[in-house]
C-alpha cells in the first residue's frame, strides 16, 4: 500500500508542475519548451512507473527516471519548435526579397533631396538608377545614385513605393529591376 501512495504522490506532484510549466496567461504564448517539458515529464513518469513496476527497481524509482528522461526529451523537442517559430517570427519581421516592411500608416519621407550628378555611363548596357531615400525599418537614409547593368531578362528600374496591404496599413517595396 505504501509504494502506490508513493507512487500517487510522485505522479501528483509530476501533474502539479506539468500544469504549472504549461499554463501560461498570455493566449498567444507559444513556449513550447515548458510545454514539451511537462507532457515529456508526466508521460515519462507514467511509462517509467509501469516499467519499474515490472522490474527489480520498483515503481517509484521508475516513475523518477522516466519523468526526468521524459522531461528532458519534452524539452529537446519543445525548444525546437520555439527556435523554429522565433526564426519564422523573425524572418516576418525582416525585408523580403523586395524589402518590404510593413507598417500602419506610411512614415513621412525627407522634403528634399541631394543635388546628383552622374558620373559618364561606364557601358552601353548601364542604366542610371537615380539616387532616393531608402526605408530602413525605422526611418530613411539616402541610397546614393549609381550606373547598374540591369540583370538578365530585365530592362526596367522600378522606383521604390509604398503599396497598400492586403490585411491593412501599407507595404514598403525597395526598388527592384523588372
């Protein structure tokens, strides 16, 4: 009788910290280490339970092994899908091939702009792409003009804009070739 009041108590005590791990207050908190930790732990200690039970070791030295194995596996596999959805996060937040950023409304642009003065066309195929403010995420710094060999396929420069969003508020595009 006293190896399963052991044993109950150890599962208690595996269930009280798998809650307290996976609960959060936050709805849109993904923290699926904390989470792959507690069901790794709880289903660990269940299967090791099961196994010591079966074997010399005993059910609560089982139910031990297994929680902490199975806790730390949990975890392994739990950090993983955080770091996964951290680098898409990230990647969200970063420019796209075209630069885009996206905000809610468009952040006003300098006035003026400095005086440019081509330099003579290095070749035939060289186009002048003239100089303009570039949206960086968090304000503009001036993009230099300069001669481009268009690449292959493409003839025109598309000047960098702004463009409405599909789901609201406005998309940067960088100037690009087309």
């Amino acid at each position: 009788m006293k190896a399963h009041t052991i044993s109950l108590g150890l599962a208690a005590a595996i269930g009280v910290l798998a809650a307290g791990c996976a609960s959060s207050n936050n709805p849109y908190d993904r923290n699926q280490t904390a989470r792959g930790a507690a069901a790794g732990a709880a289903t660990g200690a269940v299967i090791g339970g099961v196994i010591g039970h079966n074997t010399e070791h005993g059910t609560e030295k089982g139910a031990a092994v297994g929680a902490v194995a199975g806790g730390l596996a949990g975890a392994a596999i739990g950090h993983r899908a955080d770091e996964r959805e951290a680098a898409a996060r990230a990647a969200s937040d970063r420019p796209t091939a075209y630069g885009a950023y996206q905000v809610q409304t468009i952040p006003p642009a300098p006035v003026s702009q400095p005086q440019e003065y081509p330099p003579p066309q290095p070749s035939v195929n060289a186009v002048w792409v003239r100089g303009h403010y570039e949206y960086t995420g968090s304000g503009y710094r001036w993009e230099p003009g300069r001669w481009e060999t268009p690449p292959a396929g493409l003839h025109t420069w598309v000047e960098p804009t702004w463009q409405p969003a599909a789901n609201g508020g406005y998309v940067y595009v960088r100037g690009h070739w087309q």
